[in-house]
C-alpha cells in the first residue's frame, strides 16, 4: 500500500483532505519530469521537435492507452485537449442530415450540452432513457435500442452523477449486433473500471481522458475510432490533412484512419505526463485490477464505519449505492440541492474537500489515500 503514497508526494505535503479524486486527482511525481521533458525537446529542437512527439513519442503513449483498455489497433487512437472536440468532430460526421441519438438522461455536461444544442437548431433528436432506477438500467436502455429508430448510440461506462457503472458487456453484446455506432464516454472508467474492450475495437468509439484516475492533469483526451466508421468529419482540423500541406488544394481530402478526426496546433505537455504515469504504473508492475481492489477496500472500509461518521448526513440512507456497483467514488443523495450543498459547506469548513452534482454528495478515492487518511470523516 506504501508504494502507492510514494508515487504523490505532494498529496503528502498538502493541508488539505482531499476527497475528490474523481474529480481531479492529484499529479503524480513523474508529472514533473515529463513537463520539464517537454519543455527540454522544444528547447533542443524547435520546430524538429513535431517529428518525434508525432512519431516514437505518442506512438508508445498509444500503446500504453491501448494495453489499458484491451485495444489492439492502437494506431486508431487520436488525441485532442478535450473530449468534446473529439465527440463534436464525430457528430460532425453527420451534419446535413438530421440523426436520431439514443442516449441516457445522464450524460456529463460536455456531451449533453453540445446534444441539446444540436438538439434546438434541429440537427439531432435525442432518446434519452432514465438512468434510475439502476437495477434495470441496462434492460429499459436495450429494448428502447430495439423499439425505437436511431442512427447513433451515446452512453457513460460509468455515470458522472451517481458512479454507477454500466455491465458493459451486456449492453455492447446487443448494441453492437446492430449498425448505428456506438460512442462510450469512458472518462469515469479509465483508469478506475478495467474492462476488456477488444471484442468491440471495430464496433465503438471510445473517450477518455487524463484528468481523473489517470492522474495526469487537463489538455490530454484521446478517443479510440472504430476501424469500420469511415465518415469524414465536417469540423477539421488542418493537422488532419498533414499529407496536403505543400500543395494547393482544391477538394478537402483525408486520411483512412484515426488521424482524420485531429484538430490544431495545441501543448501536447500533458501527453507527456500521461506517458510518465502509465509508464510508471507499468514499471512498477501496478495493474489497473490491483488498483481497483485497493480503492474497493478504501469504499468498504468507509461504509463499515459510517456509524462513527462525524457527519449525520453520511449514512446507510443516504449512501446511493453499494461499492460494488459504482466507480471510484461513493455518492450520497440528499433530500433537496439546498441540502446537499449544506453538507459539502459543512465538510469544505473541516477542509475536507469534496464536491456535489444536484442532490448528489461525492466522495472521490485515489491510490493515494488509505485508511489512515479516512479517519478524518470519523474521529471527533
Ligand atoms: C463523464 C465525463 N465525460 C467527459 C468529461 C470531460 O469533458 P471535456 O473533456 O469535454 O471537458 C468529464 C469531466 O468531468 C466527465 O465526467
């Protein structure tokens, strides 16, 4: 359990309790190496420095992606600072025609805003099937599949509003014996929920990002493009269209894999710190499963001793569901908005950080907590 603390030591030198790891996790030591890395390369070699952070550079982080994620054609990775640029690229595949998008009332901001604004200028119609109640999520989001017409799928491996964590290989068995594709918007996923997505590599679009379990900060998001989608993106970027770059051109043309749906000129720092961190969990031989485990250890250790909370809105009632079914992180539903926000003031005063979504109270773990860490809910 030790090494794991090692790896953050700056998680060892703040004051805060910090209990939002869902969120953003701290950033491990490696972190600052691979900035200085990058800054060193774009010291040395000025504009040559593309070649080898387009070449041997992202190419192992892809691998390193890939091997998380069970992806075996890692080349069918592209990288962009968010994951809305990525999804917006894709729905941009089908601008001219209005498609029908099957999805869930819970989707992460990113996506649902961008959806229902598509959604007013009638560009898209969206299906959204409720989340709750969890116990058959996965049946009411299949036979809507079934009954209802729809050129697109769109949906959360686990929920950002509640940590529960769809059973993916019911759902993706079914979805993907159709044709529309289907989009899974794993960043509550990566890096938390191991799952073995090579059965589907053709079938999916898979995104993701750095910012959470990954451990390495914003501006790194990749997403893993199915190899049978062969639309073009409306909304590109010219480094897209690298090939074309010394010649007039008249017609837009593109390439025939993932590297069609990249934007522009951006940092790829934070590429730089995802590289350091897979590739330290990798040297030191920790697995994603072994993290879950631990991090499952952490949630039961706190629900066991929910009696002792400090906190009398942290309780079985509350609790909205087991640690089996959700992420890495616990949540707590609250009567009302009002409420919720009283309790996350009340912690926020112990400097015990933590954040809320609506009625939603979530409390977030990494590898660099443990049990020791936790008391801070419980002793008076
Ligand atoms: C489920 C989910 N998807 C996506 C994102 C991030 O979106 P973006 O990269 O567009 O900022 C988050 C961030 O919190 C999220 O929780």
């Amino acid at each position: 359990m030790k090494q794991y603390k090692q790896l953050f030591s700056q998680f060892l030198e703040s004051p805060h309790k910090h209990f939002a790891a869902h969120s953003h996790h701290y950033w491990p030591d490696v972190s600052l190496k691979a900035t200085t890395d990058y800054w060193q390369l774009s010291k040395e070699k000025v504009d040559q420095k593309w070649g080898e952070i387009f070449g041997p550079k992202l190419k192992e982080l892809r691998q390193l992606i890939s091997k998380q994620l069970g992806f075996k054609k890692s080349e069918q990775l592209v990288f962009a600072s968010s994951t809305h640029e990525l999804v917006y690229r894709v729905l941009s595949c089908y601008f001219g025609k209005k498609i029908k998008i099957l999805t869930t009332d819970s989707e992460f901001y990113s996506f649902k805003r961008q959806a229902y604004r598509l959604q007013e200028v009638g560009a898209v119609e969206l299906i959204e099937v409720p989340l709750e109640p969890f116990d058959n999520f996965e049946e009411r989001f299949l036979q809507t599949a079934q009954q209802e017409s729809h050129d697109f799928v769109f949906l959360s491996h686990v929920f950002f509003n509640s940590g529960y964590v769809v059973d993916l290989d019911q759902t993706l068995k079914e979805l993907t014996q159709n044709t529309p594709p289907v989009f899974i918007d794993g960043y509550h996923g990566f890096m938390a929920v191991p799952f073995d997505f090579s059965k589907y590599e053709d079938k999916i679009f898979y995104t993701a990002g750095a910012y959470k379990y990954a451990a390495s900060g914003e501006g790194c998001c990749f997403m893993y493009v199915p190899s049978n989608f062969t639309l073009d993106p409306v909304y590109t970027g010219w480094f897209a269209g690298f090939n074309e770059l010394s010649s007039e051109f008249t017609q837009v043309h593109f390439p025939k894999d993932a590297q069609r749906f990249m934007g522009s000129t951006m940092d790829y720092t934070p590429m730089f710190r995802l590289k350091a961190y897979l590739s330290e969990l990798e040297s030191k031989n920790i697995s994603l499963s072994e993290i879950q485990q631990y991090i499952n250890s952490l949630k039961e250790f706190f629900i066991e001793n929910l009696s002792r909370s400090k906190y009398a809105f942290l309780n079985e009632d509350t609790l909205l569901l087991p640690p089996g079914l959700c992420g890495q992180f616990l949540s707590f539903k609250m009567a009302t908005e009002e409420l919720c926000k009283g309790a996350h003031e009340q912690l926020s005063k112990d400097r015990i950080i933590t954040d809320y979504r609506g009625c939603v109270l979530r409390i977030g773990f990494g590898i660099y907590h443990d049990q020791e860490d936790l008391e801070t809910f419980f002793k008076t």
